[in-house]
C-alpha cells in the first residue's frame, strides 16, 4: 500500500537519515520530528512528534499534517491526519504500536510526517512539504533476558542429533543466563527452541560458545514440521575449537540452497573466549548474517518461506573429529532479541 502522505514524490527524496520534500517552503516547514524512543516492543507506544510552523495564520487554518510508518516488509501504517488550527507554531504529536501479530517482523521502521493544504486523500488536497526519517526505531517482538527459564516461550528439547541426544536436564537458567551443558563423558548436548513460530524479522543473540573441539553451537530458525517437501532452515553454526570458523546455511524444502562455510567465513573472534552477538537479518528479498556488527555473509534468492521456530543448541556432529569432555562445557546465552 502506497500511504497517503508519499502519494506523488516520494521516489523524489533524496538519500539520508533525514529526506525533506517541499513544494511550496513559504505556506509551511516541518522542522523536527522527535521520537519518544529509538526501540519498540510490541505492546509498547512511540509518540512521534513534529515540529510544525506555518508561515501564516490565515493559511494554517487549513493546514493538516499527517504521519506514516514503514514497517520491515515495506509495509505502509498511516496514521489520523490532525489540523493545527490557527497556530503558527505547533507541536503536534502521534501515538502508534506495532501490531500484536506474531508474524509481524521485527527490525527497522522508517517515519514520514507531511503537511497538506487540506485533509489528505480529499480530492483537492495537496502535499506541501514532507520529511522521512530512515530507520527512525527499531522494532521487535521479545527480547529474553532469562530472569527465569519461561516455559510460555522456550520449549527444551529433548531428541537425538549427531553423535548424542539432547536432554533437558542440560539445559538451565542460573545468573541470570540460559545454560546449554555439554556433560563430561558423553556426546550429549543441549538444546532450546521458542514456543511461537515467526517468519521475517531481525534475529539477535548475545552468547558465548563452550571451549568444545568437535562440537558445534548453532544459533538458527528451523521449520519443525514438516511438508511433502521437507524443511525450511537458517542457520548460524560455530565451530568450538578455537579455530573461530563458521558455517553460514540456508535450507528450502528440505534441500540446501546456500552454503558458506568454514572454508570462506571466519569469526574475528575466538567466540569462547568472551560473549558476542550473533545477528539474522532475515526478510523476503534479503538475508544477512552478523558477528558483533562484522557481516559475514549474504543471500537474496532461494530463501524460506514457512514459518520457523528460533533455535540454540550445542551438539556433536557425526562428521567432526572429537573425543569426551573431562569436564563439563557450558554455552551461556546473555539474552536473545527478535
């Protein structure tokens, strides 16, 4: 949907965090638009206010101004148009949420306000000036901080992978971190997932692997049921030996389509040694892998199209070279966000 307030000029603006559009200065300028907060939850409200002078009263009485949000999909939200009234100056202020819709993406939203000689999508109004703030907030779903291991959005998983099983006696919550155990004398490991299923979205975790070689840790969305043609998959897979090696994969219908692994991509980190944050970027044109704000790679064909659980484990696969632990390995999970 092409909202009201861009009908006409939009593609015009130019580049930048701030884009101005202004066809006549002289009846009015939009000086500043004020943002409540740069990030939003869902549930949550930003006031999005502007700064608004009309150059004269007798105009400013038929002065509108109006206000948009672009969402991550490049979806439009117009908001109720307001007349300012007779006031030269004004501060006129807009509330919006994001949609309780659990397949509603996460990432950046841009803001556009715009003021109109009358009420915008009435046949004889027109745009005067508008300005667009490019990824004015960041928006999201949940953000995990693991006060408590919350059974309403994390399921422990409990199956067998690799060389071992996943067991959810090895997965825990202490100091306020989530606990994924590799135990002593087994090829075990640990793994959670989150109730809901989401599709598009920006997907954040802040951990650190165990000092495991021959394990993995795995930082990824999987589609957990099955269709007549297989799964759907992204996945982010550390290698925990050191070698600060990582494999990059995207699955579709079961069969891999993208594959950047070890041999192109490498951590700037030894990711044992310290906790970092692991980024997907993940929309229907467009996928980005992030390490500490260091991309590591990038798709924008073949991509998933089911929704998909958010998924972190530690494991031992079959193909990698390992013996057992002496003693306990533990990948700690700061906080997850999407």
């Amino acid at each position: 949907m092409l909202p009201l307030l861009l009908m006409g000029c939009a593609a015009n603006q130019p580049g930048g965090d701030s884009q101005v559009f202004s066809s006549n200065a002289t009846d009015a300028i939009i000086r500043k638009i004020f943002l409540s907060t740069e990030k939003l939850q869902v549930g949550e409200n930003i006031t999005l206010t502007a700064n608004v002078v009309a150059r004269n009263v007798e105009f400013a009485n038929t002065l509108w101004i109006g206000c948009s949000v672009r969402d991550p999909l490049d979806e439009w939200h117009d908001l109720p148009a307001q007349n300012i009234k007779q006031r030269k100056s004004n501060r006129v202020k807009f509330t919006w949420a994001i949609p309780r819709d659990p397949l509603h993406p996460s990432g950046e939203y841009d803001v556009v306000v715009a003021a109109w000689d009358g009420l915008p999508g009435s046949r004889q109004a027109k745009r005067i000036e508008s300005r667009r703030l490019k990824d004015a907030f960041h928006g999201y779903r949940h953000r995990e901080d693991f006060l408590m291991f919350d059974a309403n959005k994390w399921q422990k998983a409990a199956h067998r992978l690799g060389k071992g099983q996943f067991k959810t006696a090895n997965v825990s919550v202490a100091d306020h971190h989530l606990h994924l155990r590799l135990p002593k004398f087994s090829f075990d490991g640990a793994e959670t997932r989150s109730v809901d299923r989401m599709l598009y979205g920006d997907y954040k975790v802040n951990l650190k692997a165990p000092d495991a070689p021959g394990a993995f840790t795995a930082f990824f969305l999987y589609q957990d049921f099955r269709t007549t043609k297989g799964h759907d998959e992204i996945d982010i897979e550390i290698y925990t030996d050191g070698s600060q090696r990582v494999n990059l994969a995207v699955w579709v219908g079961g069969e891999m389509t993208h594959i950047n692994d070890s041999d192109d991509v490498r951590l700037p980190f030894d990711p044992s040694q310290g906790f970092h944050t692991y980024r997907i970027r993940f929309y229907p044109e467009h996928l980005s892998f992030y390490a500490d704000g260091h991309k590591l790679g990038e798709w924008n064909t073949n991509l998933p199209t089911h929704p998909m659980k958010l998924m972190v484990n530690a494991w031992w696969p079959k193909w990698l070279e390992s013996v057992q632990l002496s003693r306990d390995a533990t990948l700690q999970v700061d906080w997850i966000e999407y």
